[in-house]
C-alpha cells in the first residue's frame, strides 16, 4: 500500500485496479495521494456520492484542492454537477477520465442532433459545465493532477528556459498549437542577459543557454524573468544530462528557484535513467518531474482552456411559456407539424422565413401568389429530405413550381410540400437533445448538409446563458467563416448566441422536446432567420 501524504491529491476510481495503475504511474514522478477511494462496481455508493462527502465535508484548511476521477458509469450526472462546481467554486481542481461511453447509441438517430449528440457529448458537456478537465489515459491524467499541485497558471504567456534545442521546439509548438503563447522576449532587458550567459546562448524565447550552462547561469534566468518580464505568467524549466558530471546542484538551483517565484514554474527532467539518482533527489523535495515536455505542454493548454463553473442562477431569455406549453400540450408525439413549429419559434422569439404548406396544385399556386419568386421547396414528412430529393431551391416561375410540385408530393411518406421565398446567407445550425438522466444538450455550429460529415459543433447542458453560447461560438473551428471572409458578409454573434440560448429556453418550458433541429438558419450581418426546423416530442 502505497504512503500516503496528507498534502497530496483525492482519488475516487470507479476500479480498482485502474486505481492501482494511475497511482503506479503518478508516484514515481512525485504526485502524492492523501485519501484513495474505490467503489468497484458502486453497488452501494457511486463515485459522486465520494465527491458529495468530500464536497459536504470540505475544510478549506485541511483538504486536498486537488480530486481525480475515474469513471465507467455516470448514474447520477446531476450529483455529480453540483458537488463538482461546488468544490471548484471554493479552489478545488478536478481532472476526470470518463471511460466505456459507446457512440453505438446514436446510429438509429434520425436527426442531425441526434446524429452528432452522442452520449460522449453529453459527457463532454457535463464536465464543461462543472468546471472539470477530461482526460484519456493514465498519463495525461497524471500530468494534469501535476500541474494541479502547482501553484494556478493564470495567463496564457510561458517563457521556455531549456539547456536542449529540440525538447524546447517541440515544447513550443505544442503551447502555440493548443492556444498559450511563448513570446519574443526583446529589448535592451533581455539583452542584459547576454553578457551572464556562454556565447552562442539564444535569449528570444525559448531561452537556450546551451548544453555546457550551469546552475547559476539557471538561476540568473529564472530571477530574470521572474523579476524583469511581468508579462510572463509561467515558466518550463527543460534540464537533462548527457551524464558526463552530477547535477545535483542544477535541480537544487531549480528547487530553491520554485519557492521564491512569482509564476509556477513547471521542471521538465527528461534523463529519468542517466540522471534518476538527481531527479529522485529533486522528488524528495516534495516536488513532481514533467519527464515529457509535450505531454506537459499540452496538458497546460487543456487545463487553461477548461472554462471555470458559471456561479449562481444562470439568466436565460423571456420566452411566451403560455403559448409554448398551449402548443406542446395539444400536440402528439413524434415529430410536430410545420404550423406548430412555427408557432414554438415565434413564441420563442427566433425568427423563421415566412412559409407555407401546399398539398394540392391549386393551393400551391396561391401560396406562390403571396410569396413570389424565387422560392424553396421542401417535402413535409421525410425526415432527411435532401437524401429522397425533396429539396428544390431557386424556383424561378409557375411552371417549373407545378412540376416540381407533382414530382415532390409522389415522394415515399410526403405529406405536403412547404413553400419558402429563396434567401442567402452563411448556414448556420442549432440543435437539442434530451439525454437521459443528464438532461437537454444544446448544440450549435456551421449547418447545411455536411454537418454530420465535418462535426463542427460546440455543445452544452441547459440552461446556456447568453455568455455561454458566445463561447460556444468562440470554440467553432469554422468560426473565422462567421467573422465574413472572401467578401462575405459577418455574422452578428451575439444575435447568433441569443438564438441558441432561446433554444435553451424553449426546451426548459418544454422538456418533452427530445430532439430538435434548426438547419439551416441562414446569417447574414445582424439578420439570423430559421429556414428549416424539426421538433421531435415525446410526453
């Protein structure tokens, strides 16, 4: 059994022998265990009602700050958000694997939420939501408890101090790539560095003062940019041996180095075999090794960019809820009909594109009589209408609209054909899903589709504020599209997060909603209108 230290971090597994393997592979790296729980198969009691207990129990003076989990099975997600933000809010940090969630579930979906929300999303947003960093392995997770144990990154600027080129580029590649930054240090202060370091020494950040540095040439680094360089938030110390002399007094420079720093400084000992006599001194000091720079430096970037638990009641848009709940309560289930869709949007304040359905010639042409040309037109039935051919954009005159029509209404399982004035604008999607036991998810994203091919979509739990929806949006990768680009016109983001927390809204008036699509909504500077929807409800 392994020591445990009272200043080290909590450890809930949902197996024990998982349980074993992360905590053989944290140890000899220096990341110490104070309280290790395992539940097996939570027969009786379930890793959040652990993390309740220590929640409840929380002392601020004598608890670890500093929670693992290990999860096979999420039976109380609501449980486990409360206590979660709960012990984030009060200075708790939490990293969580989360293994054994199946995709397999979301193949008979029949729209595209459904498609893209598969159980794993709603994990996703769980742990986003309460504040916790989701991990994939052992290694990652031990990494990320490490830099838990340090004191708080609190910006994205890092300088890179190394003895060793090529750890030091890979190293800064994987911070730039994961969104922190690892600035061009310059200017007559930097340059006051040259002349305390060997010739040849690189000083624009990475900091290289060579293979032959020594141990005070490190600590005049570190003092330098501790004291000179107040944009720098964090330091990697990278520092190994070819084995040629000890370097033990290295690592105590280091040692004494991380105590008196403003910034939390992040050692970086890749020579675990030709130097393990130093680096387990170093350890001894009660302090972790980084042995892989890129396993830390991505790891930083996760933790950094893991948003922190929204505090207190979390607003959300005033809808019509009489209106909405007088259409949900008449309704039957499955999917609802265009008129009452379009009634749900309107009280709901998202604007639609003005439509109609036809299901006969002669009520076509009158539609077409109010709408004018070019229009859309859309079978009502099929659920992915443009697999069976029945979406028609453009219409340009009465005939080719009566040809259409007679062609479309033959279409296997169609029950009209919904009638559109054409618009343009970039394609924009915004889904729910009600996952069971976690609640609704709202999604959001680039629509059209491709959606289900290109999965840029950023999801969360209900309720989404305003604030939250902007940060989906924010995440996109195709976000830049939104921001107009090769002519295009942008796309006012905050009208775009308003729409989707209304989503949030509607589905909270009416959790009988169990899937439902917005795709496309067309943007097009500060005008955002639904073009296509479905509601799936189930009482």
């Amino acid at each position: 059994i392994p020591k445990l230290d009272s200043k080290g971090c909590d450890f809930i597994s949902g197996s024990g022998a998982t349980a074993c393997c992360i905590m053989e592979a944290g140890i000899p790296k220096g990341l110490t265990f104070a309280n290790v729980f395992s539940v097996g198969n939570s027969a009786q009691m379930g890793v959040e009602e652990i993390l309740q207990y220590m929640d409840e129990s929380f002392d601020p003076e004598t608890s670890s700050k500093v929670k693992l989990l290990y999860l096979e099975t999420i039976d109380k997600p609501q449980l486990l958000l409360k206590h979660a933000s709960s012990l984030i809010n009060k200075g708790c940090k939490i990293v969580a694997i989360k293994a054994g969630t199946s995709v397999a579930g979301s193949r008979a979906a029949t729209s595209h939420t459904g498609a893209l929300a598969s159980p794993d999303v709603a994990v996703d947003a769980l742990f986003q939501k309460a504040g916790i960093v989701r991990c994939d392995g052992r290694e990652e997770m031990i990494t990320i408890a490490s830099i838990f144990m340090h004191p708080e990154l609190k910006g994205k600027k890092i300088a890179v101090i190394t003895h060793a080129g090529g750890p030091a580029v890979m190293l800064t590649d994987t911070l730039s790539a994961g969104g922190l930054e690892v600035p061009l240090l310059e200017g007559e202060k930097i340059e006051g560095l040259r002349s305390q370091l060997f010739e040849g020494s690189s000083l624009a950040n990475p900091i290289d003062f060579l293979a032959t540095g020594t141990a005070e040439q490190l600590g005049i680094i570190i003092d330098y940019i501790d004291k000179e360089c107040n944009e720098i938030d964090g330091m990697v110390v990278i520092f190994g041996t070819p084995g040629l002399f000890p370097i033990n007094h290295v690592y105590g420079t280091l040692d004494d180095k991380m105590i008196t720093s403003r910034v939390p400084i992040y050692p970086v000992l890749p020579s675990t075999l030709t130097a393990e006599q130093e680096v387990e001194e170093f350890i001894a000091h009660n302090r972790i090794n980084f042995p892989d720079g890129v396993f830390l430096g991505k790891a930083l970037c996760k933790v950094y960019n893991t948003p922190k638990p929204e505090s207190g009641t979390i607003p959300q848009p005033k809808i019509d809820t009489v209106k909405v709940r007088a259409i949900i309560d008449s309704a039957d289930n499955g999917y609802i009909s265009p008129n009452e869709i379009q009634g749900l949007l309107d009280a709901t304040g998202i604007p639609r594109a003005s439509e109609a359905v036809a299901s006969t010639r002669e009520e076509a042409m009158v539609i077409t009589e109010e709408i004018g040309y070019p229009l859309a037109m859309k079978v009502v039935g099929p659920i992915h209408k443009s697999d069976v051919g029945g979406v028609v954009l453009n219409i340009e005159e009465e005939a080719s609209m009566l040809a259409e029509f007679q062609r479309m209404i033959r279409i296997k399982d169609t029950k009209g054909i919904l009638l559109q004035p054409m618009l343009d604008g970039t394609e924009l999607f915004i889904g729910a899903k009600f996952e069971p036991k976690f609640g609704h998810m709202i999604l959001c994203g680039l629509g059209g589709i491709f959606i289900e091919v290109l999965k840029d979509v950023r999801s969360a739990l209900t309720p989404v504020s305003i604030n939250k929806a902007k940060t989906m949006i924010d995440e996109l990768k195709g976000r830049k599209i939104l921001e107009g680009v090769r002519g295009q016109q942008a796309i006012n983001k905050d009208k775009f997060a308003e729409i989707i927390s209304k989503v949030s809204a509607l589905v909270t008036a009416a959790p009988e909603i169990i899937e439902m699509d917005l795709n496309p909504l067309l943007g097009k500077g500060d005008k955002i209108v639904a073009v296509d929807a479905r509601i799936n409800i189930q009482k």
